[in-house]
C-alpha cells in the first residue's frame, strides 16, 4: 500500500462487534491495544493491562474479523496484538512465548514498546515468524520513565536517537513502525529514510504512511480529556459504522491528520 501510495487506516478494537464494524467500513489494520486499560478497564495508564487480558480480547476481535470475512463483500483486516507491559524484555524464549499466545489466540504480528534494547528482541521474534510492530516515540507503557504524556524527539539529539532506533528496528525484521507524539517534520523524515517498514502515525503529523486512533476517541466517548490530535468523526454522522467509514476516507484523502495541528 505504502509503494503504491496509498494510506493505511488502522484503529484500535476490543471487541467482536467492534472488530466487524470496523472490517466492514474498510479498515486495514486492526489494534487490540493495550489502551483497552484505559478506555475499557478504567485505569490511568496502560500498566495494569495483562497478558491474559489481551489474549482475551485479541480472541473477541479475531471473532468479529472472522465474520466479516464471511460476510459479503468478505474483508479481514491485519490484526496487530500488544505486548503488555512486563510480558517482553525478560528472556528472549519467555518473549516468544508471550507472543506465540497472542498469536495462537488470533493475531497477526505482536507490537512492542521502545528502542535500542528491543532491537535484540524483534530480531528473535522475526526469525522464528512473529512479524512485529515496533512503537517509538510516546511510549505509553514508559510514562513513568518519560515523566508523563509529552511530545518526544523536540531536540536535535533526542530527533536523532530516534531516527537511528527506527533505523535498528528496521534493521532487525520490524514490518510496521508506529510512531506517537513526534514533530510532524521528524515522522516524515523517518517515513522517508525508512524502505520496506511503513510509518503509522499518532499525534505525528500527515507525513506518516498511515495513521492510528484509538475507538474511543474518535468516537467522542473516552471518558475524560483526549489529545488534541484526535478527531471526533461520530459528531454530525448516524452511526458508528459511518464515522468509521469517515475515518478511513479522511486517511485515504489525506485530509486527517493536518500537519499544522501538529507543529507542536
């Protein structure tokens, strides 16, 4: 999609019938995020999330993609699982096994969270077939360590330690790369040093090849403050299925994210 120019749309699900509907507005890609902590569980971070939780829902949503498959016309997106906080980063065969759960539960390539020492690990899932999502940038699952929900790569350091992770990373097997609060001019330049590793954006401007959101967000229904990158594509629609269809054409056309909301 990306060599053919084309946007890839992906949003987060959790849930069979959520997975449906998101499959029959045309998305392609699906995220069983551990944002479900969040806007599902009702914790204030992702960290109390578990492995056996988001098996769980990877299994729920795996349902709904299986209908939409069967349904007319059939579509199945690419269905992407977190690795939760604690479940990676350990021994590299306890890693695997993490991931093959996910996996035998319905995903199609594991995401992780970081740069540098994950290197290692994305190379190892890789050999032994795990296709893997790398994140940089806003890494929710070290808020602690970040000191909180900031932009990241704001200097030309920080900007260039990041480029060489996305570099590694590529290096090392990852198939997709999303990348969270960057300068929207950093996530461009990273989508175009990057060959065979397309970009995902969140709150990274319009030069990503593709953009992610969470549900809840763009439907106006996560409780409490959202970013102010996110859009509410509900309002002025009569379905969910229609502001996700919304969503999915204003990816396409370009038309979300705009760049200058995203100076920073």
């Amino acid at each position: 999609m990306q060599q053919a120019g084309e946007r890839i749309a992906m949003v987060t699900a959790y849930d069979a019938s959520s997975a449906l509907l998101a499959a029959q507005a045309g998305i392609d890609c699906l995220l069983v995020g551990d944002s479900l902590g969040m806007v599902v569980q009702g914790h204030d971070s992702t960290l109390p999330v578990t492995l056996d939780a988001l098996r769980y829902h990877v299994d729920c949503v795996a349902r709904g993609m299986a209908r939409a498959a069967a349904s007319q016309p059939p579509t199945r997106p690419w269905l992407i699982a977190d690795l939760p906080f604690g479940s990676y980063g350990g021994s590299l065969e306890a890693t695997f096994a993490h991931a093959c759960s996910l996996m035998q539960a319905g995903a199609q390539m594991v995401k992780l969270e970081g740069g540098g020492w994950t290197v290692p690990l994305v190379e190892w899932l890789v050999a032994r077939g795990i296709p893997v999502c790398a994140h940089l940038g806003l890494t929710p699952q070290h808020v602690h360590a970040l000191g909180g929900y900031r932009l990241q790569g704001r200097t030309p350091e920080a900007a260039s330690v990041l480029m060489q992770q996305a570099r590694d990373l590529q290096q090392a097997g990852a198939g997709l790369l999303v990348l969270e609060m960057v300068p929207a001019a950093l996530a461009r330049e990273v989508t175009e040093a990057l060959t065979g590793c397309p970009t995902i954006g969140i709150g990274a401007g319009a030069g990503t090849a593709g953009q992610v959101l969470v549900l809840h967000d763009l439907l106006g229904i996560t409780p409490g403050p959202v970013p102010r990158f996110v859009r509410n594509f509900l309002s002025g629609n009569p379905s969910v299925q229609a502001a996700l269809s919304a969503y999915v054409a204003a990816v396409k056309d370009g038309t979300f994210p705009v760049d200058a909301q995203h100076a920073w």
